[in-house]
C-alpha cells in the first residue's frame, strides 16, 4: 500500500494518561490532510510517531510499501531513514548556519541540482536577497518561510508540516499558501510522495477565522481529546 499508514496507533506519555488512543490515518500519494482539534488532543504527538520522533508504542506506521514503526515487535526505523521531511512549529533553524546552508541542510554533498533548487525556492518565497543571512536577522514569517523549504529540499517522500502558517499575518498567510500550493509540485518532484500536514486554528466562542482555514487540505480528520 503506498502513502502514508498509520494504524490503530496508541500513544501515552509518563502519566500514563493515553494522548493517542487507535488513531488509524491513511494519507494516499499525492494527498494533502489536515489534522484540526483542539489544543492537546494528539496532533503533534501523531506527526511525531509519523516522524519516528517518538517510539511507536501500539500499532503500525507504514510509509510507502515499508513498515517503518511496529508497537508490538518493537520495530522503530530512524527519523532520517524513513524519508520524511518535518517542519517544526517553532522552525529550529540552525542559528550557525545561514538561510541558504539552512535549506540545503538535508541534502548531500554531490547534490548541485537541489542546491539550485533551494536558491531558485527562495526567490520564489521572496527570500532571495536573504540567502546569505544568519536566521536571527529574519522575522518569524521569513523564518517559517526557511524551515517549510528545508523540509521539502531533499524531495521527501512524505512531508508533514506542524503548524506551518501561524505565525504569518493575514495578508503574508494567504499569499505564502497561495505560493505553497502553486509550487507544491515544483517543490515536491517525486509524484508519487504523500502529504499530510497539522493545521492550527484560533480558539474561540466562534470557532476558526475564516483566514485560518485549511484551504489546500483535501481531506481534514478532526481529532478528540
């Protein structure tokens, strides 16, 4: 089965309190999830089991045709082995490096092609002029910017995206999803990969703002404390 698969996964942490309770997800190749509820339901704690963040503890995931994480047999495949590319809420670019040795991070010596790549995606996220600049210069929406082209740099065959757009205003949100899924299949070569993603939404007495919508989801599972 290609995708991504996760199965009847569980997941409970020191206090024994389960966060994750037989959550099953199915990402087909090519297909964009989001993943919507409330603050501390499991959304992040899921994409890390995806990740392999976290040590699977009950149930299956499975990335393309390979079990990569078993609960019952204990099998755990590394992050860096599963072919994944991971953007984090809170960016963790690498303070040392600049933008474009941010970007290229993933990718391997010999790999010229992604290298162009990478320069001609920043000048697409109107990042150009900042390639050889250190991350504490950028502001938290140029920021977001890097850490979203370095997870899709070395062409990961599942992209999963924590949050990718919060910390952007109204106007820089719509323009960089707008930009993001014009380009996604630029940035995202292999046909065949799937896409899932974490989308966050406000909290209110009156639900999400309509700017904050998942509008490049195709399909939305909604998960329950």
């Amino acid at each position: 089965m290609s995708g991504l698969h996760l199965n009847n996964v569980s997941h409970a942490f020191n206090s024994g309190n389960p966060v994750l309770n037989g959550v099953s997800v199915f990402v087909a190749p090519g297909e964009l999830v989001c993943l919507l509820g409330p603050s501390g339901c499991g959304k992040t704690t899921l994409l890390r089991v995806a990740a392999g963040l976290e040590r699977l503890q009950v149930g299956q995931v499975t990335i393309g045709e390979r079990v990569v994480a078993e609960g019952r047999h204990g099998k755990h495949i590394p992050t860096e082995k599963r072919g994944i590319g991971l953007m984090f809420q809170d960016y963790a670019l690498f303070p040392h490096l600049n933008v474009l040795e941010n970007v290229t991070f993933g990718l391997p010596e010999n790999a010229a092609d992604r290298r162009q790549w990478a320069l001609s995606a920043l000048s697409r996220m109107g990042l150009a002029d900042y390639a050889a600049s250190y991350p504490h210069i950028l502001s938290g929406g140029q920021q977001q910017r890097v850490a979203l082209l370095r997870a899709l740099a070395p062409e990961p065959r599942v992209l999963l995206l924590d949050e990718p757009f919060s910390g952007l205003d109204v106007t820089r949100r719509v323009d960089i999803r707008d930009v993001f899924g014009q380009h996604a299949q630029p940035f995202r070569l292999r046909p065949q990969s799937a896409c899932g993603y974490r989308q966050g939404f406000g909290k209110s007495a009156h639900g999400r703002s309509p700017d904050q919508r998942p509008r490049l989801a195709r399909s939305r599972l909604r998960l329950d404390r």
